[in-house]
C-alpha cells in the first residue's frame, strides 16, 4: 500500500490584542510536533486577512493520532474560547 500523507489543519482567527498569544501556542504546537514520530512538516501560515493557518503533515493517521496526546498536553489548555474572535476551524484528512 503506499504511503499516505496525513493533514491537520486549524485555522484561528484571533482577536488582534491576543494575536501573539495564538502565533506563540502555535509555535509550542510545532516545537512539540518535531518531537514527535512520523511528522513530515508543520508551520504557520499568516493569511493576509489575519488568520492563522497551523498546518501539519504526517506520515499516516496513525501518527497524528499517536502525537496527539503530547501536543494537547502543551496546548490544549490554551484559552482559544477567549483568545479567538471565532471557533477553531479544525481539517483533518489524507493529503491526495
């Protein structure tokens, strides 16, 4: 079977005064996500109209699923409810 790049994806909206707060929670993501097996990329991307796009790829559904517990454990008690004008937009899917 080949193999099959996996993607999670979460769009932020942040309100503008907690905009650092969200980049830096963001690059926590990231710092834990290299840690992890089977990533293969994760950044940022700074949209022109001031969303934040976190992007992670990985070698399967497996590893997301495998990395998942570490990455909530040094994100998911981020306030986003208060930190973000809107609800996460979270895409999770094979990459074809």
């Amino acid at each position: 079977m080949p193999r099959m790049t996996y993607a999670v994806v979460s769009v932020h909206t942040p309100k503008p005064e907690h905009r650092e707060a969200v980049i830096d929670s963001m690059q926590r993501y990231g710092a834990v996500a290299r840690q992890q097996a089977g990533l293969e990329f994760v950044g940022v991307v700074d949209d022109e109209d001031g969303r934040l796009v976190g992007v992670a790829l990985w070698e399967s559904a497996e590893a997301a699923a495998a990395a998942r517990p570490a990455l909530m454990a040094e994100v998911g008690d981020d306030p986003f409810a208060t930190w973000d004008e809107v609800p996460i937009d979270g895409l999770r899917g094979p990459v074809r």
